[in-house]
C-alpha cells in the first residue's frame, strides 16, 4: 500500500498539479510570478548558502536528467569500473555542496532578518529541499553505484509512468531512503506551483533584446559654485 502511494498516487498528483496549476498561475497571476528579493535584508549568508546550493542542484538535477533521457549511453560510460568510481565520487561531492548550501539557507531562514518576509511555504520547501540533500547524500555514502542501479530501478520506472503503466515492481525493494527521497521530489513538485519558487521555470530570454537603458546622471549645480 506504501509502495502504491509513493510510486503511483503521489507522482500522478503532483504531475497534474504541475501541469495545470503552473500555466494557470502564470496566466492569471503574474505578479506572483516572483520571488521577493531577500538580498536587501540580508547579503553575507545568502551568498555563502545559496551559491553551493545553485552549483550542487544544478549538476545533480542534470546529471538525473542526463540518465533518464540517455540511459543505453550512460550505462556504456559507466561500464568501466574507473569510470563509475570518479563519477560517483563527483556525485557525492555535489551532493555535499548542495547539503552544506541548503543548511546555510535554513540557517538563513531561522536566525537573520529575513525571518520578518519568510512564510509557511517558504518552510515547507526549503525544508523538502533539505531532505532530498539528507537522503541523496546518504545513498551516496551508504547505497555505493547508486548510478548502475538508478539506470536499471528508478529510469524504466519513471518510463513506466510516462507510459500510463507503473511498474512498482522496479523499485519496491530498493531501500528505505530511496523511497524517502523519491516522493520528497514529487512532493517539491506538486507544492511548488503554489509557491513564489515557481519562478526559476521562467528564463529571462526576453532582457536579451531589451533597447538599452539610457542614464544620465543629475548633478546640483549650486553645489558646484560653492
């Protein structure tokens, strides 16, 4: 029954909400597709977590993506054992770097001045965000050549999905955390339609062709005499 709800419910919900509620919003609510800049409020801990953070995500989102669309070529690369150790070890690095990011920004939350603009939903995904470092780090450390078998499990499952068709059989056995860290991802995504950080699917293309910002510089010119 567990299996079902992580592997099936949990991941349809949060697929249609991502699919209906994101274009609706953007559509309806545009002045809500930002987030508030915090920067002003407080500039020393946001560079020291939130760099880490973007660096490790980033890479690590990728690389899952990368593995999902081009499974047949990452499993040839990752046939030689050197191969395997040197990506997995990045890997874990990453995830580290993103860990230490994500703690520097709870820290952020809970102990600077931004703690007077930080709502619920701020909480509720920096601390989903925190659990998918915990856990992703964890299978580093604790479930070695996570890479081989998230090419075997968790790739043909995600297929299975797509295909209207799970297959849970595929990931069932896999451990505790890996089941932990599977439905702390569709959980960001189902909840983060609702929340200022649907911003980051917006890319700022446009800004490209913007005409140029002409400034002029006002000066006194009583000053001047004086």
């Amino acid at each position: 029954m567990l299996d079902l709800l992580i592997f099936v419910a949990v991941p349809y919900i949060s697929i249609a909400l991502a699919l209906v509620v994101t274009p609706y919003r953007y559509f309806s609510g545009r002045l809500t597709w930002s987030a508030y800049s915090t920067q002003f409020l407080e500039r020393k801990t946001l560079f020291w977590g939130s760099v880490p953070w973007h660096y490790g995500v980033i890479l690590l989102l990728a690389g899952h993506a990368i593995g999902f669309l081009f499974p047949s070529a990452v499993q040839s690369l990752l046939s030689n054992f050197s191969t395997l150790l040197a990506m997995e070890s990045i890997a874990l690095g990453l995830g580290l770097l993103a860990l230490l990011g994500t703690v520097i920004l709870v820290f952020r939350r809970a102990f600077t001045g931004i703690r007077a603009v930080t709502e619920v939903a701020d909480w509720i995904v920096i601390l989903l965000v925190l659990n998918q470092a915990i856990t992703g780090v964890y299978m580093g450390l604790f479930a070695r050549w996570g890479m081989e078998w998230y090419l075997h499990t968790a790739v043909p499952w995600l297929y299975s999905l797509l295909t209207l068709k799970p297959n849970i059989a595929l990931v069932s056995g896999l451990p505790l955390m890996f089941k932990i860290h599977v439905l702390g991802a569709f959980l960001i995504l189902a909840f983060l339609p609702f929340t200022k950080f649907v911003h980051f699917l917006f890319l700022p293309f446009g800004f490209l062709f913007d005409p140029p910002i002409l400034y002029r510089w006002v000066r006194d010119r009583r000053a001047k005499r004086i």
